[in-house]
C-alpha cells in the first residue's frame, strides 16, 4: 500500500499535477455550490466554450508560448462574464438567454480563430481535453495563487453571496448590492473556469462545476454543510483521479471526472 502511493510521487510533474488538480477541482467545487443553487450551471459550460477566443489570439500573438496563453483567457472570461451580466440585467430577456448568446457568439469566433492557427492545432487540444502533466512550476503557482485568492473572497463575502443566493428579495430589504455581488461571482466563476481547464479541459470543466456541489446537494441540510462536502468531494475527485490515470492509463482529466461522478453515485442512497 506504501509503494501504491509512493510510486507515482517519484516523479515531480506528478506532483505538481496532483496539487494543481486537488486545488482546481476544491475551488470549481467551492464556487459551484453557489452556481448550482443559483440555476446557473450552463454558466459554466458557457464560460469554458467562450474563453477560446482567448486561447486562440494568445497563441497567435506569442506565437505558441503556453505561459501567456493562461492570461489572455483569463482577460476573455472576465469579458464574457460581464457581458452576460450586463445582458441579463439590462436585456428584454432571461440570463440563459444573455448565457446563450454570449456564449454562441464567442465560441463560434473562437473556432474561427483556431481554424487559422494551423501550426497550433495540436497544443490547442490539449486546451479542450486538459494537460494537467505539463503544469510547469510556475503554472502551479499561479494556479494556487488563484484558487487561493477565489477562496479568501468567498469566505469573506459568504454571508452576503449566501443570502443573495438563497433570498435575493430579503437581501434588497437589508440594502445589499445584490447586483454587484452577482457580477463578482461572475467574475468568480470566469477566474474558476479557466484555472481549471489545464486539468479537466473545456470538454469536461461543467461536470467539476456541477457534480462534487450535487454530491453536497445530496448529503447536507446546510449551505455550509453542502459547500464543505462538495470541497472534500473535488479534492478527493483530484487525488484520486491522478492516481487512477496513473495506473490505468487514462487522460487525467476523464479520470478526475470519473472518481468525481462515482462519488455522486455513491452518495445518491444515502441523501438527506
């Protein structure tokens, strides 16, 4: 059992894709909780999809360096989060609507995008599917650097995200900025999304959003209670879904995904 776990640890790009999964997948876990209760789970499949506009100019004005890349969609999420924002508030529509067609927009220029980057075609995949392996020193930092960050505004805003989330009109009677706080979980949710896709990829980002937050769904009476169970369910998700591709052979970010969904199913007899 000691050389089952020690094995994979030899190697240093393990260990940094295992502290980059665990972090991602306890942040998306964090911030979904409130995405989940809020109705807004194509928020984060939107996201993901719309950043690629991002992905691919970074490519083409670095020419391929992957360091840069991150910046330019983190910039492309922020954008796309205020815009559909700004189009659920002040449109003659509901927010679905301003997610669909923000998100139909950006990631049909995104394709565009892509399909000139011939040179890039096959580091561009790896944005879809995830590269959790290749997370270089500095890309660990950056990225517990902003699951860090996205964590201290969450605990520190809890009270007022969680009453805005569950009660909005009693939170216009206490004089919250509800509508502030909304695009801040916006801006949230866009930071959360792209950290996540060097493990999980656009293809699979929403099932981190959504599953460990439903497995806390399942178990808990509470808010905290289901925010804390769905934390523990992503870092248990990334552990041990690094350890799954490790020994069986499968792209890291399916099998996070995977140990993640298995924990949904695992808790569904026994919800509260």
């Amino acid at each position: 059992m000691i050389a089952f776990f020690r094995e994979p640890l030899e190697f240093a790009f393990f260990v940094r894709a295992l502290l980059a999964a665990m972090a991602a997948s306890a942040i998306c876990a964090l911030v979904g909780t409130f995405i989940v209760l809020r109705g807004m789970t194509f928020l984060g499949d939107a996201l993901a999809h719309a950043i690629l506009p991002g992905v691919a100019l970074g490519y083409l004005v670095h020419r391929g360096e992957r360091s840069a890349v991150f910046y330019w969609a983190l910039g492309t999420g922020v954008i796309t989060s205020l815009a559909i924002g700004a189009l659920g508030k002040h449109g003659r529509f509901r927010e679905d609507t301003a997610i669909g067609i923000v998100f139909a927009g950006m990631f049909a220029l995104g394709i565009g995008l892509i399909s000139t980057a011939r040179g890039y075609a096959v580091d561009l995949v790896h944005f879809l599917f995830g590269n959790v392996l290749a997370v270089s020193p500095y890309d660990l930092w950056l990225i517990l650097c902003l699951c860090g960050g996205v964590a201290l505004v969450v605990l520190a805003l809890w009270k007022e995200i969680a009453l805005t989330t569950l009660d909005p009109v009693f939170a216009r009677t206490l004089r919250l900025p509800v509508d502030a706080i909304r695009y801040l979980l916006l801006l949230l949710a866009a930071v959360t999304v792209v950290t996540a896709l060097r493990v999980v990829g656009v293809a699979l980002v929403l099932a981190m959003l959504v599953t460990p937050p439903a497995t806390g769904y399942l178990l808990a009476k509470r808010l905290s209670g289901m925010a804390g169970i769905a934390v523990l369910s992503g870092i248990l998700s990334g552990f041990w879904g690094l350890y799954l591709s490790y020994y069986a052979g499968i792209a890291p970010g399916a099998a996070v995904v995977l140990v993640a969904t298995g924990l949904f199913l695992f808790a569904l007899p026994f919800r509260r």
